[in-house]
C-alpha cells in the first residue's frame, strides 16, 4: 500500500507539471530554431557569439572554478534543506499514546513542539486532511533531497574522492527514505473503523463492552477494540448471534466519536 500510495500521489503531482513544462519546453524550441535561423540569415556575427556562448555553457564540466561554486551553492541548499526537513521527519515519530489516550486532552503529546502537540490532535481528531498535506511535504523533502544528491554527483563527477564530497547528501536521502514508510504508517494510513454492534444468543458476550471498533473479521473470529475499556479483544465467530455495523469511526478518537 505505501508504494501504491506513493505512485498514485507522484503520478497525480508530476503529470499535470510534465505536460505543463513539456508544452513549454517544445514552444521554446519553435521558437529558438525559429531565432536561430533570423539570426543565421540576418545577422551573422552575432549568430556566432550566440554559438559560442552556447558551447561556453554546454562545456561548464571544463570549468573547475564554476563546478566548485556550484558544488558550494548546493551545500548551501543542503544545510537549509536539512535544517528544515529533519526535525520535520522527527515529528510525527514522536507521537505516542495515541490509542490509549482519554481524547480529551489532546495536546498531552509528551513533548513541548507545538507543531508535534498540533499534529497529534489532528490524529486525535480524525483530521486527515491535515495529516495528508503533511505527509505530502515530508515526500516533497525527500524528492528534493534526492535531487540535491543527483546535482552533486553530477557536479562532482572526476573528482578525486567524489564518493566523500557526496556522502553527506546521500546520507540525508537514506535517512529521509528510511523514514518515509514509518511517517506513512502514523499520517497516511486512515484509523477509521467500522463501529459495531455485537450481540450473543445469551446476551452475556457484550454486556460490560463499550464502543467497538471492529479491526478484522475472519469465517472463526472476530478482533475488535473495545474504546472504552481500552483492550483488544478476540471474539469467536460462532459465540456471535449478529452483528450490526453502526457506522465508521476514529480509531484514536474519544469513544463514539466519528
């Protein structure tokens, strides 16, 4: 599922900006070769400034000068990068106590962040919304560190001990990547249940039972939450009369909550 999902969201990001950029890219191109050939007809000497210049910035891999600015440009952008998505990635993996909590305090996230305390409470509070939008900058961050790790390899390729001028953008791009699928698990994947109803042929099985999620059913047994006693339970299909689905609810919210 988080490769599916991930998929699924590149694909709805990446589409619309590569037909976008592609539109762009081939107008450009008409109109270059369209300038190209004034020029060449029109003016000649100008053409070949335009030619050289062109071969100038085409051959910046001849330039060791350029390639180490650019290479101190990058390291710029990786320690603003790094400064910015590091604690971000850190955050929602410092969220505990969520199941067991009573739903009403939901800023007791056990840490003094607000944005930590904000993003447990919209776990809390069923907001996937706000989850989703967060989870989709965290997989922006990793797509451009990635691109800062392509860049400097790139920039730093033939140089002598290029593995260690990289090292530190591909450390971050694991440790990002490392991180994503455990952020998926806490953000992306929906805590909605189905609330239940169960009833025995004696009436004995749900007496003391509160709201029940019910997490999975099989043809011998059903695992359900009980919200209120905060306990996992495992029930045995034939000691159930019926069930009765209520509605869908949210698994860390207060009990009864939707």
């Amino acid at each position: 599922m988080f490769l599916l999902d991930i998929s699924v969201i590149a694909a709805r990001t990446l589409l619309p900006i590569v037909v976008v950029l592609g539109m762009i890219g081939a107008v450009l191109a008409i109109v270059g070769y369209a300038f190209s050939r004034i020029l060449t007809d029109r003016a000649p000497g100008v053409a070949e400034r335009v030619n050289r210049w062109e071969n100038e910035v085409l051959s910046w891999r001849d330039h060791l000068r350029l390639r180490q600015v650019l290479y101190t440009v990058l390291v710029v952008l990786f320690f603003l990068h790094t400064d910015t998505y590091i604690n971000e990635f850190n955050r929602p993996l410092q969220i505990s106590n969520v199941l067991y909590s009573d739903g009403g305090n939901v800023t007791a996230a056990g840490s003094k962040d607000q944005k930590t305390i904000d993003l447990r409470k919209a776990l809390l509070e069923g907001n996937d919304q706000r989850t989703h939008v967060y989870f989709f900058n965290l997989l922006l961050g990793e797509a451009l560190a990635g691109l800062l790790l392509v860049l400097a390899w790139h920039i730093t390729d033939g140089w002598r001990w290029q593995p260690m001028w990289v090292s530190w953008f591909a450390i971050v791009f694991i440790i990002y990547s490392a991180s994503l699928p455990m952020v998926y698990g806490v953000l992306w994947v929906s805590a909605k249940y189905p609330v239940i109803d169960l009833t025995s042929p004696d009436g004995t099985l749900t007496r003391d039972l509160g709201t029940l999620y019910l997490l999975s059913k099989s043809d011998t047994e059903f695992v359900v939450w009980d919200a209120h006693g905060k306990r996992l339970l495992w029930i045995p299909k034939d000691e159930v009369k019926w069930v009765d689905v209520k509605r869908v609810g949210n698994l860390f919210g207060p009990p009864g909550q939707k």
